[in-house]
C-alpha cells in the first residue's frame, strides 16, 4: 500500500513514519526541512497543486500537517 504522510517531521509523524515503513511504501512530506530520520519532501499543504502532485497515485493519506507562524 502507497501511504502519503503530511507533516511527517512533526512528534507525531517522526514515530509513525518509521512504523508504516516497516509493511508500507510510505512518501512523508513537511513544511520543513527534515531535521532528523525521517527523509521528506518539502510540500506547502496550502498549496493544492503541491498537495494534489505529491498525494497523486497514493492509497492513503495520513494528514498530520498543521498550519503554525514560524518565528523568524
């Protein structure tokens, strides 16, 4: 099963990826750079092209991303 991953640096992404990897074909995804084992790519949920190219072919999409004012 092909499973996107929204928000997959995030507390809880970072523990389920790893999980769905062992019996998943899994695509993680976040705003961020990746930050630690969890390899992402770097999709803007509030863009849906974006959401709508990276979410394309999936099975399932597990949604975990937020929308946050990052301090600069």
């Amino acid at each position: 099963m092909k499973i996107a991953v929204t928000g997959a640096a995030g507390y809880i992404g970072s523990q389920l990826v790893p999980y769905l990897k062992s019996t998943h074909e899994v695509f993680a995804s976040d705003i961020l750079p990746d930050k630690g084992a969890t390899a992402c790519a770097v999709v803007d949920v509030l863009d849906s092209d974006s959401t709508d190219s990276f979410c394309a072919g999936m099975d399932a999409v597990v949604h975990l991303a937020s929308f946050q004012k990052l301090k600069t």
